[in-house]
C-alpha cells in the first residue's frame, strides 16, 4: 500500500532518507543457491554514485553497501536479504535555508500536504538517493537473469539526440565516456553541452534508451501485469521520468498495420520487431526495447521566486552539489529497474504451465 | 500474481474471453452506502460497445452488465461486486480458419509459447472484449470521485494531430463525433483518413489525451507506486497501447530546468503546469493531463505471410469485423482506467495521515 | 485489503449474497494444462449442499456451478476461472421479520456497525452460503495437487467425541454416514444427538479433524506464512470456527520436549509426528493433522431476547431451514481450504531454489 | 510470497538470522505525525529478551534498536521506518558441532531440504531471535492504538494451568513475577516447576492468554480476512506455537446455540461474551480473549538420536543457553503480534465505509 515495494515473487522494499543515518532495503524472494557476485554488484554502485566525473553532482558518498542476512558464505540462503547503504558526507546545512520553502517542481510541497510533516533536509525520502537500493536489487537480479543482456544508454541529452538504431551501436563504448552514450561522437557533443548548461547554472533533461536481449519467451502475464506495463511502471518510478514508450512507441501512432506488423520467421522470430520484444503483453524472445523520458532536474544555480509553506512569496536558489543533467547516473538505475521486472517476472512464469 | 487485478484497495479482478458464455468481474474495496447511477454506467458501455458508429467494428454486442452482489437497494454494501457481462452474436466459426495459426503482432505465438494451450476463439482472453469489464469498474470509480472531471480524447489518428492545448478546447465537443476527437474541424479529418484506411483493408494508429481536473491534493504514494507510475501503468496495459508520457513528457526532456519549473503562486497553485498535476509522485492539485501512443490494430483485411504453430508457412487473413482504428472506443477504456487509478490513490491516501 | 481472496498464486477470489441471483468466484492461478475432472467438482458440491441429509437443513439448492472462462476444451488455459453458483428457492420472506432485528451471534449488529448498511437477507454475505465457492475452489485445488490426500472428518458433536487416532480409522466410513464421523458407531450416536437437538430447536457445535496424506516436502514459507498458520487463518476463515490446533496441539502443551521431540528414522521420516507434519513451518514430509473447533449455529428455534437497530428489546426467533449442526456439512468446505492453502503454497515452493 | 511481511496497511516485513551481524525490519503504512514514545518501545524490548530472569535462557543480548528512517523530530513522517539490532555475543562455535546435524523437531531438516543450503548457526532464520523485530513493529502499532489496552499473561505451564477467568485477575500482577502468570501462587508454582524442568535438562510447554479492551466496533474483513482468522495466523506464526482458540474456543463445541449465543442489552453490548468481541469476523466493541498453545522448546539439555544431512545416525545435545520454557518471554510477542493485526485491520477499516 505504502508504496515501498517493488515485485511479487522478486520484491525489493526500500527503506531510507538522503540525510538519515542509513537508507537500505529488504530484498525478497531471491532463490536460495545462487552465488553472488559481490564485485559486480559494487561495480554498479559505483556507476551511479555521484562525484563519478566532471558532469555530475560533486558530492562524495562512499556508497557502499552491507548485507545484513539472506546470504551464508557467499550464497542467497532463500531468506530475505536486508542491506544499508550508510549515508556519509551529508551536508544537511545545505538544506537549512529552505527549511520552510517549497523549491519549485520539487516533491517539497506535495509531501507536506499528504503527511503534514516532511524530512525537509535533501528532500528526505524523494530523494534520488533512494535509488541506491534498487541498484542493489537489481544488480543482484542481473546476477539472476544471467544471460539476459540489459543495456541502458543515453540517446538524448536536451535537443541532442543519438539517432542511430541500436543494432548499429558498439555498446562498448558506454562506459568509456562520462555521459554513457553509446556512441563516441555524440557523446562528445553531449558533454560539452551538459557543461555549458552546468555553467549557466542551469539543468536539461534527457532520453536513456534500453535493450533487452535473450529475454526468454513467455513472460509477462495478462491483463493488467503485462510485461511492457510493468517495465512502464518501474521506468515511471524513477525521479524526473515523464514518459516511457516500447517497441514503435510514439512513432507507432502514425504508422499503418500493414507496416507495423511483424511477420514471423518459420522459426518463430520476425522480421522486424516494431512490438519491440513483447506481443499481447507477453515476452516473444525478440529483443526488447525501450525509451524512458527524463525531465531537467528542478535544482537550478538560479534564484527563483517561489513560497513557503505559510504561502508567503520567498526565494529558492540551488547550493550544494547537484546534477546538471541526471540521465548519466540514471543509466544504471534503468538498468536495474528492468532487472527487478525481469527477475519478477521470470519467477512468476515459473508457475503457469502444469 | 496472475495478472488479472487492478489497483489495491479499490480492486478490479477481470475474468473472460471473447467467445465463453460470458466475461466479468469482481469490484473489491468500494466503501458501503454509495448510491449508484446504473444509467451512467450503462452509458460509459454504450460509449465501448462495437457498432456504435460506422468508423468502428460492426460487431454487435449487447454489453449489458448483470450485476450480482454487493449492491442492495440500489447501494453498494461494502461487499464484492460480482458482475457478468454475455457474450452474444460471437461468430466463433470466423475463427476456425486461424486454429493452428499464429496470426501477425497478434498474441496467439506468445500465448502458446507461454500457456501449451490457448483458446483461439478471438484472442481468447488477449481480445479487447476485457476491457468492458474495466469500463464498469471505471464507472463506478468516477461516481466515487464525484467532483473529480476526467475527460479523455482522440487527439491523433495516424499523423493526423489535434495541436491545441486541451485548455483551449471545447469538451462538450468530443461526443458529437464518431473519432471522440475535442476538434469538430480535426475530427472531420480523422474520420475521413479511417474510412480511407478501412476501404484499403488496413489500420491505423492514434494517441488519445487524458485530462483530469479538479484532483484533490495529496493523491501518490512515494517511492515506487508514484501516480503518474500507477497510471502509466494502467495505460500501458490496455490493449495496443505502445507509450505514455504525462505533464511535459518527452517533449520535456529539451526543456531548461529554468523554463520547465513551475512557479508557485501563493496560493500554492502554480504559474505553468509541466510537472502535469503530479509532483514527487504525488498530485499538488493542478490539472493532470497525459498522453497515449496506441498502434495500428493488427488484423487488417489484408493477406498477411505467417506460420501456423507447427513453424510451417501460412496465410493470415482478417475476417469478421474490426476496427480500422482503435482509438475511438480505447477513450473510454482511458478514462475508465484512470479512474480506477484515483479511486484507489484516494482510498490508500486515507490512511497516511494520523 | 477487503478479505475476499485466499491464496497469493493460487488465488481465490469469491463473491454473493445468500438472497441476490447467484454468488460466485474467480480462481486465479491454476496452471494451464489441467485435465479438469467436473464430475469430481459436483460430487464436492453435493457435499456440501443443504438437503442432504435429515439431519442438515432441508433448505433446497441446486448448487449447480456454472463456468464461464479459463478452461477450453476441458483444459485450463491459465487465464482466470470465472464461474458462478446460482441462489435459488431463496425464501427472502423468510428474513422479513428480522430485517431490522440484530439476531444473537450473528453477524447482524457488526456487518450494521461497519457499513452502515446491510443485505439483511440470509445473512447476507456473512451467510455460509459464500463457503459453496470454496468447495469449487478447492475441488480444482484438489486435482492439481494429485497424490496428495486430503481426508476431513466429524471428531466431536457436542460432548460425543470419537476418541480414536485418525491412524485407527476407516476413511472409507466417512462417506457412508449422514454424520461424516469415521467410525460408525460414534456416527450413529452422533446423528441421535443431533435429531434431539434438532427436536429442542436448539443447536450444537462439534470438532472436525483433517489429516493430509503425502504432502511434498518444502511447502511452507517462513517466518508469516508458516505453513500451519495459512491453515489455521483458513480454517478460522470458516463460519463459525473457533478454533484450531495441529499436531500434539493444545495437549503438546503440557508434554516436555523429551517427549514431544520426534526422533528422526534414517530416511528422514519421523518415528513420532507431534509435530503434525510441520517442522519450522515447513512441511517435512509426514502426515498433517489438525482439529478445528465449531461453535453451534446461531440461529435457534426458539425464541430470544435481542435488540433491533434502533436499540430496542425485540424478540428473534429462528425461522426457515437451519442446520442443527454445522459439521457434517462443514467436512467438504475444511477439505477446500486445506486443498486451496496447500495447492497455493506448492506453487510458491516452486520458485523458492535456484 | 516470502513470508517476510505480515499486515497490508501497516504492515511490518523483517529480515535477519540470529548469527548474522544484525537482524531488522521495515514498518511501512504507520501513518505521518504520530509522536513515538522510545521508551516505550524500548521496555517492550527489555521483556522479549534473554538474560532477564533465572527461567529464561541466560544469553545476554542489549536488543537494542536503530531506527534508520521515517522518524524526523521524534514523528513518524509517513515514510517506512527501517530499523536494526544489532546481534551481539553470538556464540557461533556453540553450533559448530550440529553443522551437518539435522536436531529433532527444529527446522533445520525442512530447511535443508527445501533450500538446498542454511546458515546451521543458531537456527539461522527460523530462530526465534526474529520477534525481537516484531516486538518493535508491535511496539509501536500499541502507540498507533492508543486506547485499545493489549495484555497477554501466561495461562499454564505444562499441567499447571491458571484456572480463573480473566474478569478475576489483576493484570498488574503479571509484569511482578519471571512467568508473567496474572496470579502470583500459580506463578510461584509454574516458576517452581520450570526450574525443575530446567534441571533435568529438559523443556515444558505452556498457554498464554490474551485479552483486548476497548476495541472499537468494526474491525475486520470478511470473508477470508475475518478479524479472528488474522489474530488466529499471527499467534501460529509465532515459533512453537500449536494452536489458537477465541472467545469459547474449543470449549464451546460443547456447547448448546441457546447456552452459546450472546443475548444483547438495550446498548448494544451482550450480557455474555462466548462471541470472544468477535461477531461474523467483525468486532463488536466486547472484550476480544484468546489462547494460544506452545509446544515444549525442541532444544533440550539431553542427548537424543538422530541423522546428519547424509542420512547418518547421529547424536544431538542441547549446548549453549536456551530457554526450559518459551512462554514467559512470549507474552511480549503475543502482544506485539495481536497489536499488528489491530492495527492493520484499523487502518484497513477507515474506507470501508463512504
């Protein structure tokens, strides 16, 4: 209800403020017997942990994190995993001054009139913080999946956009530059804009592109869990999202059946792939593809005018560390995201055939 | 865990293919003593049914909802709303020809693939037919939102775009045409462009607009069962939908941080509405608007190459009656779902207060 | 939330008033592939139905139950098994004169409290009438789980209590006498009490003892969902249950460890079963047992003292066809439960080792 | 699906093993603004753990709790309340010599076998090291319930029962003697008794009551989710325990309806209350009472036979320090367990009615 939990049968509840002295989570469900790797999972901590490079949010965390149970010399035991992160290097005096503010586009205002009363230090429990848990999760259901190969990169960054097809991209080259595009040139062109916006104190938004590949066929349930809906819901979870489209997506809206149909192989795969992996809401073995829309994040290095929360007219500006443009750290937490979903959804399949 | 529920508290629990003896459902959660309006929800049907216009399917069905229990004296009790709805005039034998056979962007391949057995009678329990069941959930949802206004329309049919603001458009509109478009001039258009595509034998896609006003504050529930995450989902899983974005959505993402932040007024209500009525996952009262990418229906009157479940090559061609375009009868499966969403939100928010 | 589902994969979900056109279900969960057996279904629901017997009530149902999906061609598909019992020869005149009279021990008064209003007909959905979508349930529970026996009986009626351990017993008795005792000579003294009770216009409650036969190994999640526990919510579930013990039960209590511990045999199985076939809430493999204790109904044929909604003294007397006691036709409906807990929890077990 | 959480509103899911460095949970659904008294929370700590009298087991651990979450200035914001406690003064080496060894009626033989690997130390998850974690989230469910007045007291140890009725018992007494017995010369006989137990090495079972004052009217949900059924699944969710039974319990089998039923007083109360405050799974505002069986502590002080995981004969003996009788330290755990499920079902009850 409470709106912690993500998954049925592989389900990730996550705990946690960006200024408390520890978030964390409880990860359940995992299968008992599988041997974890603990290095891949630091691995991608460590992807989208802030002060990684130049473009994103200077602050230092450590982010490491400690498993508590759920796993006996170095296996999952079937028990519930439970983990923290500790939060180190808050700077909670950072936050002092907008202590009764509400900073425009923020979760500020919304939270204190659902709870009439917040955490206002960091933005307390809407904090992207938060998302450190679920790349815990995720990496460990990566780990799960094995092989399952999901790959999220940056394809927009304001107006500059990746336009090749993915089948035309060298994913290799997503980790070798700060913005986590796949492709080297527009790369380029992307971080000397972030830097530019960085500069003007201001933000951008940006696209991620996911790709799915060796997705076992058969998951996903009808009606109303179907698989791309639940990857929509897990992508719309994440801070700043505001769209999310698979297979033709958008675009799709103008095209006509006779184009947009997949005709299938005699082996069962198609020719093309506009359902993007997913027909009747159920895996098909194609690969599964997907955007995810994020909006410029709302902390600016600009004053603005704004209220606080007696509905007086204040003024709001950004101090501390924060990104110019989330879509390089948000790369591994699409990632994860479409992790969690798989994982779940790979477990649920389990059981529908006798 | 199957699939077949919506929303938590308020909960829709569907059952049905389109040729049984008939499909239902169950309503869970809708709190005792609500006087029901039985013509309302008859005319939320009526607006679903086949064959109401000659730009849609000319199938004829009644879709009459016997309700069962949970309802005395024209009240509801508190108890679960059992509901059944025949399925009448089904031409099952317009389905003998595709038996064996996978038709195209269809769910009959990953159906089998996924259950060893399928019912291929009309999609079996992957045909639209479900939705109706979703339509009388939403109907009641809505009498339960009482002043809560939300108003869904075509607002593109292929590339046929309707560019205004909904601010800007006359709702009273959307009903007087066949395309439920807000735009009497654009709807001309559109529904010249599907009797076209119809006379081809082919389809055509679409987006439908969302539009909800008059939210109260409050409604979400942070960090992953976020509103427009719980919407998004809801679209996503309506029959052919391929995207969703909400407030500034993708166009969102070329947006400053300086030009996508919404001001304050001091009353709380804000300047611009990109945030799109939600903030931090939660509605801050303003208007929630979103948009939703459906594709080109995939049986088109068209011979089409495909296999039969041996993996042998064989021919799909549509017969019986379908919709050349799908948006006009997904408004208010649109609105339904959205309503089934606030209903729930509304009913979990509550309890987050003490 | 609203206590109409039992089961989390194997998922039931019921609906109906005793006096509104038909109460029914829909089962989620069952995997496709399943041979259904429909004469084994009905023979669960003659079981169960009023009039068979002169010792139930003579009260005449059909209890016929119709299915409307998930099944095709005698297999289930996978997708939801929606069905329906029709309520005929409903004498709702017969509740007339308690319309707004809280009857003693019934749940009158609280269902009034709760909602505000209430089907006062029959009892309403508190009526026992809801526990004919059990048996349906579990009589499909039954058939997945195959091997696994499932043998209910009448242990007590009143103080007549049949004194033998279930491994001394003749199941095949059970069947042969109106009582369902499985000995027949505690059977008949059990059906003379009744009938004089019957003659008192009274009532009298009685103990039904379950024991289920090779049950897997594995079935049961820690540390909420013990598998005693989900039997023990199923059957406090039931209407009029009182109580419920497994294994040495509440006799355990007064035993020491020395004698309680069941000492394992070298293949595992134990010499003794205190333990009821469930050690740390997991099944190991012996036998289940367990007691479950009904109080007597409470509709009596005398006349009480009682109270009507608006507070004051009225008189209730027991009118129409009643069961003097609960338990012979309670037996099949404790077979349900325990068949849907145990077929629900295999399908978890499924997904718990890597 | 785990069994790691327990309540759908307020709803509490735990983590941890008795020999890893912590065990902990999270509370998710307590609503925004309630003052959290520690202290109070604390000394429900202090009576769950080991150490505090001469007839429990002498392990010495500080079960201290640390909140990590979802308190800001002393209130709860809404957000889920993680906490930790740290394991200290774990003697692994003390399990060592039962590594491969499966001891009689503990879990670690199902555990085997349904995981395929456990942590042998201590019992690992099935330990009852795991209600530290519930006594907090029960702690803090009894502040949520303000007026509602929760008191379990021991009822019998082994033969030696507390034959009065709870109308006749000064609670004040319980908390004055190590049994916590409500009557201070059957305390001083069962406390006598269990240190005679102890010396043989060997263990007893035992029945705690409970007794709930001021609940309000309405609480709970039919069908399944009977306020009894879920109060029924906490007590048999709790290590050792063997059967549950409210209001006449298994006594009121016995019974005649016309002795049975609860006659109403003009003001809606009854003059008796066989009913145990529950009414067709509804509270009724009368004083909720149950009893809950314990079987003898498995870990016995006394060599037994037995296998080791390859079938082996082999040989168990209690080592370590563990408790001759569990019931004087789970009179906390009741307690906590019961103020989950009130809790929940109060929150669960506020939309059920418009």
């Amino acid at each position: 209800m409470a709106g912690n939990s993500f998954g049925k049968i592989f389900k990730l509840t996550t705990f946690g403020e960006s200024h408390g002295p520890a978030i964390g989570g409880i990860l359940e469900g995992c299968p008992a017997g599988l041997q974890l790797d603990f290095e891949a999972i630091n691995a991608e901590m460590q992807r989208r942990k802030p002060g990684q490079s130049k473009i994103v949010t200077q602050r230092k965390e450590a982010d490491e994190v400690t498993f508590l149970s759920g796993i006996f010399e170095g296996k999952t035991t079937g028990t519930p995993i439970g983990f923290t992160i500790e939060n180190i290097n808050q700077k909670s005096a950072d936050y002092n001054h907008i202590k009764n503010i509400y900073r425009p586009s923020h979760a500020d205002f919304t939270y204190d009139k659902k709870y009439g009363v917040r955490d206002y230090r960091g933005g307390g429990r809407s904090s992207a913080r938060e998302t450190a848990c679920r790349v815990v999760g995720g990496a460990i259901a990566k780990q799960l999946l094995k092989d399952v190969k999901i790959t999220a990169y940056v394809s927009a960054v304001g107006a500059i956009e990746l336009k090749k097809h993915f089948s035309e991209l060298d994913f290799s080259e997503i980790e070798k530059n700060p913005v986590r595009c796949a492709d080297a040139e527009t790369a380029s062109k992307m971080e000397k804009f972030i830097k530019e916006i960085r500069k003007e104190g201001d933000t951008v938004g940006g696209k991620i592109t996911c790709v799915i590949e060796n997705v076992p066929i058969g998951l996903g349930e009808p009606v109303f869990d179907k698989l791309h809906a639940a990857l929509g819901m897990a992508m719309l979870s994440i801070n700043a999202v505001k769209g999310f489209e698979y297979g033709s997506g958008f675009a799709g809206t103008k095209m006509k059946g006779s184009e947009h149909n997949d005709i299938f192989n005699e082996d069962g795969s198609t020719k093309t792939n506009h359902s993007g992996g997913i027909q009747g809401g159920i895996s098909n073995g194609e690969t599964i593809y997907f955007n995810v829309a994020f909006k410029p994040v709302a902390t600016i290095m600009q004053k603005q005018e704004t209220i606080d929360s007696a509905g007086k007219k204040a003024e709001a500006e950004g101090k501390g560390r924060h990104d110019p443009c989330v879509v390089p750290r948000a790369v591994p937490i699409v990632e994860a995201m479409a992790a969690l979903v798989l994982a779940d959804y790979w477990l649920i399949g389990k059981v529908s055939k006798f």
